[in-house]
C-alpha cells in the first residue's frame, strides 16, 4: 500500500472510521486496483470520514474523480481511479457486504 491510498486510510484512520479494511482488486477488476472500506457511526461521521479524506489528498494535489452518495451519507463512494474508497454507515454495509461480493480479494494489512 503506497501513496495517495495509504494517505486515504489514514485520514479515515484519524476520523476513527470503523472496521477499517483495504482490499487488493489488481487482477480481479477491470475498473479499480484497491477499495477502501468502512464505517461511520452517523450521517455526519461518515461525511466527516469522506470530508477528511478528500481535504487530505487535496493537499496532495489529488481530486477524486467522483463522489457520490454524500448528502444522503449512508454509502459514500469516492473514486480515485486506482482505489476506491466506501464509507457505510453499518446498516448499508451489511446490506451491500462488498466483502462478499469481492471474497476473492486479498486483504491489505493496515497499520495502526
């Protein structure tokens, strides 16, 4: 994990994102080499999770290419091209389970 995605998990890291997972799409999907997954306790946390996120890599120089879901703020995607970041709040993410629907991900270690 290098670069802007690993900047992406630490901001969600710094806005206490829950059930924080990365999972390795590279030869699996034609769209995305990584999502990020995880979970807000609220409307407002998972805005703030995406918000810290997209502010974090701004600074970087990167925009996402996409951003949906926001206003709602039950399930945020945020498209950067080569990673993905999904923030759920827990209901949505049992609902869509995107860790079943990709099982054959590898997992990426996250640092603490």
């Amino acid at each position: 994990m290098t670069g802007h995605l690993e900047e992406a998990v630490r901001a969600a890291q710094g806005r206490k994102a829950l059930d924080l997972r990365v999972l390795n799409l590279e030869g699996i999907s034609s769209f995305t080499d990584f999502f990020v997954i995880c979970s807000g306790t609220s409307t407002r946390h998972t805005q703030a999770i995406c918000d810290a996120i997209v502010q974090e890599l701004k600074k970087k120089g990167t925009a996402p290419a996409h951003l949906e879901g926001y206003a709602q703020a039950e399930w945020i995607l945020v498209d950067y091209l080569n990673f993905v970041v999904h923030i759920f709040l827990e209901r949505a993410r049992e609902f869509y389970d995107l860790e079943r629907l990709w099982k054959k991900a590898a997992r990426v270690p996250i640092a603490d």
